[in-house]
C-alpha cells in the first residue's frame, strides 16, 4: 500500500535536503515540499510557535520504517513530526509509477 509520510522540517532547504536523499536512496518514489506553514504546539510546559516547512513523501509501506529511520538521522529536530497516512486509492497509472520508483511490486 502507497504511503504518504507527513513530515514538518525547519524550513524549505532542510526539506529539500531531506527530500532528495530520500528519493535519491529509493526511500520514496517523490515528495512534496510546502513552505510557510506556521506551527503551534506544546513544547517543554508552553505553547510555543514557529515557521516551518512540510515535507510529504510517497512510499510503500514495506519502506516506512527505513524512511522514518533515514529521516532521523537527516532531521535537524530532536523530535520530528512523521506521521504515516495510508493511500486507499488513486490513479492506477501513478501509483503503478509509484511502486517502480521505489522497486516494490504492486499487489493487486
């Protein structure tokens, strides 16, 4: 099942940086970078904000924890935000795509 690993990063070059590691390792067939988002969250007792930059990347399943493992080691944060959104469906013709980018056979 493809994938979608949402992923908060300081900002936009640390996103790429992230982002073409993980398709250049076959990690994730491609990602999608969206700058300017603002965050607002609990850290350390208060609420705290902060300018950042999402970082969403296809894959299948099989790869999330190779992914999220790759991911800590790049990540600037001590604690990164990945969450992982299952695909249901989508085009065939994409996700046929998706699957060979990161070598994995598409069940049927």
């Amino acid at each position: 099942m493809i994938n979608f690993v949402y992923i908060t990063t300081s900002d936009k070059e640390e996103a790429k940086f992230i982002g073409g590691k993980l398709i250049e390792e076959r990690l994730a067939a491609c990602v999608n970078i969206l700058d300017g988002m603002t965050s607002m969250f609990w850290w350390q007792g208060r609420i705290d904000s902060d300018n950042e930059t999402i970082l969403i990347a296809k894959t299948d399943e099989s790869l999330n924890d190779k992914l999220m493992d790759r991911v800590y080691e790049l990540h600037s944060y001590d604690c990164p935000c990945m969450l992982v959104l299952p695909v249901k469906e989508g085009n065939n013709d994409f996700m046929d795509w998706l699957y060979e980018q990161v070598g994995v056979a598409r069940e049927s």
